[in-house]
C-alpha cells in the first residue's frame, strides 16, 4: 500500500489476493486461503502530540489511547495509516482492536508500499544480521525479533531446519501467507512451526483456524529437534516448550559461564532444559545440579547431556537433576549442607505488568539471599533478570543490596546484556540484563 501525502484522508486501493505459498501443508494452505484479506479501504488515524513525537521518535507503538480520530472501525490485521496534525503520513501498521498496542508500526516518517515484496525485504534484512552466528557452529538463534527488525509482534526463531514463527497478536494473521513465502525465500528452511502468544489464542475467531503448535510447512516431527549452539547439541520442543522451545538468547552468557566453570560445583536454578548446565560441564565443572519446576524440562536436560557425551568433559561431570520450586531447593541444599562454586540464576519474567516490579524485586532479593547461604566464599554469582518492566540499574542494586544485607558485599565482574541476535531499537526492547559476581 503506496502512501502519497494524505490531504484527502487513506486512499482507497483494489483488494488483491495472495495464494498461499506452494510448499505448505495443503490443509494449512486450504486454511490460510480462506482467511480474509485485510480490507482494501485502509484506516487513518490521527494521533495525539505526544504519539508523533513518539512514532518520529521511532517508538513502534500507538496505544489506544492515543487515538484522537479514526476513519472506521476495523478488524485485526487492517492497515492503519497514521497522519500528523497537518494531515501529513506519519506511518503505518497493523490494527488490533483487541491490543492496547492499537497499532504496531511497519513503516515511518517515508511512504511505502506494506506487500509481499516489502515483507520479503525485511525479511532478508533482518537475515543478514545474523550471517555471522554461521561461523560459530550454532544452527539455532533468533531470525525476527518483532520490533526491533521492524516487524512488531513477530518473532522468528530457527533451529537448523526448522523455523519457528510467534504471532504475538492476531493482526499478523491475515499476513501470514506473505511471511512464510517470505521466510521461504530468504532461508530455504523446509520446516515451519506456528506458536501463538496466549493474548493471540484468546481470539480464535480472528485466527480462522490456525492453531497453536501447528505445522505449517515440512514433514511431521516424529522427534524433537535437534540444534547446536557453539558446537553443542540440544534438542527444542518447538510445538509446545516455552517461548519458541529454547531461551536462545542466553547463548552468549552459557558461552561465559563455560569459561568461568572449571574445577567448580555448579548450581543452576530455574534450569528448564539445562543450556546453562550443559555449558559448565564442557567447561570443567566436577559436578552440576539442575534445578526447575518441571520435571519435563529436566529430562530434556538429561537427554542434552546424553546427546554430547562425546565431550570428555560432559561425559566426566556428575550431573543431577532436582524436581522443585526454588526457594524450597534452596532451603534444602543448605539443610544438607552442600555449597557451590558457582550459582547460576535465571528465572522467569517475575514483571510483566508494571504493578508487579515491587513483588518482583522482593523475589530477586530472596534469590539472592538463598544463593550466598549455600554459595562458598570466593564462590560466583552469575544472575540474569529477562524482565523488561524491571531497568537495569535497579536490577544491579536490587542484587547488591541483598548481598550487604547478608554480610557479603558483591565484586561485580562483569554486566552483559542481549546478544546480535536479539537487537535493541527502542527502550522497551532492551529487557535482558546479566551479572556476574565474587562473593566473599
């Protein structure tokens, strides 16, 4: 859709019709074939002063409240074309009546024609980010990381042949036979998995039929997938495992707690399938203990260990798996009284909502405050925070604070934050933070 000026309002264009990529399953071709195509008649939107700061800012974000007039009323995947004051384009995106996130920018400050051909650009641009992870005997990372490679609430993930796509919101599914042409283009990847974000799942009526989990493209997965990161296997549940399958942007911190792990007893909490693990034994850890709440996850964990026993230094750590909450682990190992050289923690989102950062904080000091009661001195902490409503810096003193109150002041080593492949363009995009530390 070519946007010109905008004097007389959003143009009117012939609707047109995309036939569903060839290489599809034919019951998901016949599936996206019957899916409507986002209305021909694109809305305008005009948006209050401090939203086209925002959007010229390159905020990818229009809230609902925002909106200070709209054409009509639209469905989940219509095109919305925002004017400034003057009635000038300021961008356009994806309509979702159901979001608070009214509208996920594609497309701002110069016109542009929101097809097939533009979504294969973008595409192949946020590929070639990533050529360089070839080198390093990894097959699984990050393609798409929604906002931040222009594409809002579309996440990509490969793992070897096999493609992960997220929709994070249902607009993107009228769109989807342009993406998977697309993503066929640009990696020749035979396999696709569809995964559906749970806000997505609460409108079936708006996903005609797509399912989460769903194969899209490729032979039936008889088994879970296998990939290397850094030379290591690890299998990824990419049907039904959290996220995509895999915590893929942890690699490059699994990457630094193998060369720290020598010699050591390592503990690591909230370990689902054991990447953190599995690092430090290849590293030289005498012995590891995985710790996570589900039992499934651990016994990928133990499957991954299996997979790479042909590493003498996997084949020779003493590996243990424990079943449980993480305070409650906590409080047992202490009560045993065995310590660790090194304490990995990385749990999940305590925040996704603002009214939860009290609570959260309050949990990572716990955490932190668990880990130097069974943690030796010199001992390393290494703990990470994925928690984008928590900043940085409070994350950082939330730790260290925890640590003076218990007698133990920190010597910070290192911070880190995303990797390549999980790039920042915008404040809310910057949401991984990791710190490793001596504890005396």
């Amino acid at each position: 859709m070519k946007m010109e000026g905008g004097k007389r309002g959003a143009p009117r264009l012939p609707p047109t019709v995309t036939l569903p990529p060839t290489h599809l399953r034919p019951e998901v071709a016949l599936i996206l074939s019957q899916i409507p195509r986002p209305s021909a008649r694109h809305m305008a939107l005009r948006v209050s002063p401090a939203a086209e700061r925002a959007i010229r800012g390159g905020h990818p974000w229009l809230f609902d409240e925002a909106i200070r007039y709209q054409s009509f009323a639209g469905k989940p995947g219509d095109l919305a074309v925002i004017f400034d004051q003057k009635r000038r384009f300021l961008a356009v995106g994806l309509y979702d009546p159901h979001s608070p996130i009214r509208v996920r920018i594609l497309q701002a400050g110069t016109p542009a024609t929101i097809d097939a051909a533009w979504l294969r650009q973008r595409l192949a641009t946020a590929v070639s980010r990533r050529h360089t992870l070839d080198q390093t005997h990894t097959t699984g990372y990050r393609l798409v990381h929604g906002e931040n490679d222009g594409l809002p609430g579309l996440v990509i993930d490969r793992y070897a042949q096999t493609c992960v796509v997220k929709l994070y919101t249902a607009a993107w599914a009228p769109h989807l036979p342009d993406v998977l042409d697309g993503l066929t283009a640009v990696t020749h990847v035979p396999r696709m998995v569809l995964r559906l974000s749970r806000i997505a799942c609460r409108y079936p009526e708006h996903l005609y039929g797509l399912e989460n989990g769903q194969l899209l493209a490729g032979d039936p997965l008889k088994e879970p997938v296998t990939f290397l990161e850094n030379g290591l296997a690890f299998e990824v549940d990419v049907s039904q495992g959290q996220k995509t399958g895999f915590f893929l942007d942890q690699r490059e911190n699994r990457a630094r707690v193998e060369k720290l792990a020598a010699g050591k007893r390592v503990l690591n909490m909230f370990a689902y399938t054991g990447g953190f693990s599995l690092y430090a034994a290849r590293g030289g850890a005498t012995r590891v203990i995985s710790v996570d709440l589900s039992q499934p996850a651990l016994a990928a964990a133990l499957r991954n260990f299996k997979l790479n026993q042909s590493e003498a230094n996997v084949a020779a750590c003493e590996h243990e798996v424990l079943v449980g909450d993480a305070f409650q682990a906590f409080r047992q190992i202490r009560e045993t009284r065995r310590t660790f050289d090194m304490v990995v923690i990385d749990p999940p989102a305590f925040a996704k909502k603002q009214d939860e950062v009290e609570r959260a904080l309050t949990a990572y000091g716990r955490l932190v405050r668990s880990c130097l009661g069974v943690l030796k001195p010199g001992g390393l902490l290494v703990m990470a925070s994925c928690s984008s409503r928590i900043d940085t810096e409070t994350f950082f003193q939330t730790i260290h604070q925890a640590a003076v109150r218990m007698g133990r002041p920190l010597q910070e080593i290192e911070r880190t934050g995303q990797p390549l492949d999980h790039p920042i363009t915008f404040p809310e995009g910057a949401y991984l933070k990791c710190l490793y530390a001596q504890a005396p």
